[in-house]
C-alpha cells in the first residue's frame, strides 16, 4: 500500500517549488511559510526512501529522482482532477441543471419565484419541475432522483435524515366549503358542527392528508370521505362544484376566493405546516444549490418584510 504520509497536497507543494525553483517564491504562491513548504518537500523525501535534492546554501537543487517525479506527479494531479470532476458531473454537482420537487399547491406563488429568481442569479440552468405528494418527494430526494424539494416538514422527522432544512414559512389548515353552500357558520370553524357532512381529501401521502386525519382524530370522528385525490387543485374544483368539504392550506385561498370559502378551525382543531427547502446535506457546497438557497432566503426576507 501507498504510505498514508504521501499526499496531493504535498505533491502540491513539490510541483510548486519545482516550477519556482526558490523556497521563498513558492511559499509566497501558496501562501504558505518557508517553513511549511521545507517541511513538505522533506517529507516526501522521507515516505519515498530516497534523495529529492541537494543543499545550496539556503535552498534546495533538484536532483534526477526529483525530475522523474515531478513528470508522474503532474500526471497524478491531472487524473485526480478529472476522477473529482467526474464524479461530481456524476452525482449533478454544479452541472448547471437542477431536479426540483414541489407540493402542488407551491406552484401558486413561491415556486414562480424561485425558479426565475434561480434563473437570474444563474441563466444557464436547466431546471426540472416535478410536483408530487410529501413521502414521495422526500422518498425521491433519498433515491437521487430529486436534488432539492419544497416540501412539509412538520411530521416528516424520520425521512428528514442527512437533509439540510431550510424553513420558508408556516401555513395555517382552514376549512373549505363551496360559496354556495346554505349551512350556517360562525367565526371559526367546529368540526363538530360537520359530522353529517361530506368531505374530499387528498391521498395518504401528502401533507395535507396528514394535517386532515389529525384534525379529525381531535374531533373524535371519522369524517364520510366521498373521494381522495393526487392534487389539491382537483381537490379544490370538487369543493367549489359541492362535492364536499374539506381541510386545506390557507396558501390556495388566493386562486379560489370567488368560488370556495375558506374559514380557519377552532383552536382545538387548528394545525399547521412547515414549509421548507430540503436537500442531502452531501449537496450543501455545490454551487447551484447555493444559488437556490440565497435566493429561497431572498424570497423569505422579502416575504417577512411585507407582512
């Protein structure tokens, strides 16, 4: 095996002072003492069992063994640096194209945003748009298929693992009824006052599903679910056409107001969700992930000064 005291970093250093030919310029090219950039080149001399130079004075003359090295570790740098490029291509590393996942109901506002946000910090990138539930969002980031997500992260502990969490905002659950719907209501909504109503909710899987199931388990009773759907907008036609009602995140209201009205629940009964940015903390350097958090941050500011 190779000696673990042969590094690329004192190889560095070597090729370096090979080309300055001086211990005082190298160490100024690299920012480095004398001192350190001595201690590197007899190092080497000392894993590989044999003379690299000889003393002249303050300085060091190569020898042949140091020539016949510098060729093979020019070589090794350049191999190096291409396998990292490589391998960073590879895995999507600043590959200029971005596999982004969203919840349905992001693509009203803040994925509008991010995207042409990302696309004014970086023109060049390509980016991939895929909507999907919560678990299979996050299951896609633990697969690769995905390299960043928008997604709940209020009951998702478990899956988060090895994420990076960037929290956008919190978003209340509100009741939906059809405008043209003759019940009374007050104020806030009492599931209670629902109990021989009809509701349509969204698949096991989303976030929202989740949000409704703990809402009823606090009411003590299994709502009549006449149909699950895959996104929410579906979901918010069936309410607006009087299928039935619903619990919803209170970010939908703007597209629907004319048609569904939406009414927040009573204390017992209210939740809410966590909205956040996720990505395998193995990604948290490269650097079109950089640009999408400086402009997801950017988003957030601006967001929490306007309100």
């Amino acid at each position: 095996m190779i000696d673990s005291e042969l590094t690329i970093r004192k190889l560095e250093i070597f090729l370096a002072f090979m080309e300055k030919k001086n211990m005082a310029r190298t160490a100024e090219a690299l920012g480095l003492s004398s001192v350190s950039v001595h201690r590197a080149l007899h190092s080497l001399e000392e894993v590989l069992r044999c003379p690299l130079y000889a003393s002249e004075g303050r300085n060091l003359r190569p020898l042949p063994a140091a020539h016949t090295l510098a060729h093979y570790a020019g070589e090794v740098l350049m191999v190096t640096r291409r396998a990292i490029e490589a391998t960073r291509q590879a895995a999507g590393y600043g590959s200029g194209r971005m596999k982004l996942g969203c919840l349905y109901s992001l693509t009203l506002e803040i994925v509008p945003k991010l995207i042409m946000g990302l696309k004014r910090r970086r023109p060049e990138m390509e980016i991939d748009l895929t909507m999907n539930s919560n678990q299979n969002l996050l299951a896609g980031l633990d697969e690769g298929q995905l390299d960043a997500a928008l997604v709940s992260v209020s009951d998702a502990k478990a899956e988060l693992a090895g994420l990076d969490i960037l929290p956008l905002f919190e978003d209340d659950i509100y009741f939906a009824m059809p405008v043209s719907a003759t019940k009374p209501v007050t104020d806030t909504i009492d599931l209670a006052d629902f109990a021989n109503e009809k509701f349509v909710t969204l698949n096991e899987g989303f976030a929202t599903a989740q949000s409704f199931s703990q809402a009823f388990d606090v009411a003590g009773f299994k709502p009549e679910v006449v149909t699950r759907l895959n996104d929410i907008f579906s979901l918010m036609n069936l309410v607006q056409a009087g299928v039935g009602c619903s619990l919803v995140p209170k970010r939908v209201k703007k597209v629907f107001e004319n048609s569904v009205r939406l009414l927040p629940l009573e204390e017992k009964y209210q939740t809410s969700q966590t909205v956040a940015l996720v990505f395998p903390k193995t990604r948290e350097r490269d650097p079109d992930m950089l640009a999408l958090v400086a402009e997801a941050r950017m988003i957030t500011r601006q967001a929490n000064d306007q309100s």
